[in-house]
C-alpha cells in the first residue's frame, strides 16, 4: 500500500510540474489517504503482535 501511496505521490509531482493542477490535487489527496491507511494497518498490526506475545 505504501508503493501506491508512493505512485500516486510521484503522479502529484509530475502532474503539477506540467500544469496540471486539478490533477495533481487529486492524485495528492489519494496518496494522503493511502498513506494515512497505511500508517493505520502498520500501528494495528505492531500492537496485535505485541499482544500475541505477552
């Protein structure tokens, strides 16, 4: 998921570099959120792993 985030953030860059403003805000905002995901599914799965071995 973080490989996405990261696509969609090089998207964003290439996008405003040309121009393309509705885009590269677009493409921004869904790599915000997958990364957001991410950290989320990141902290969930080190605190269960925490808690199977205790």
């Amino acid at each position: 998921m973080l490989s996405w985030a990261l696509l969609f953030f090089i998207v964003a860059i290439v996008a405003a570099v040309f121009g393309f403003g509705g885009i590269a805000s677009a493409s921004a905002g869904i790599a915000q959120v997958l990364f957001f995901i991410f950290l989320v599914l990141f902290v969930v799965t080190l605190i269960m792993r925490i808690a199977r071995r205790a």
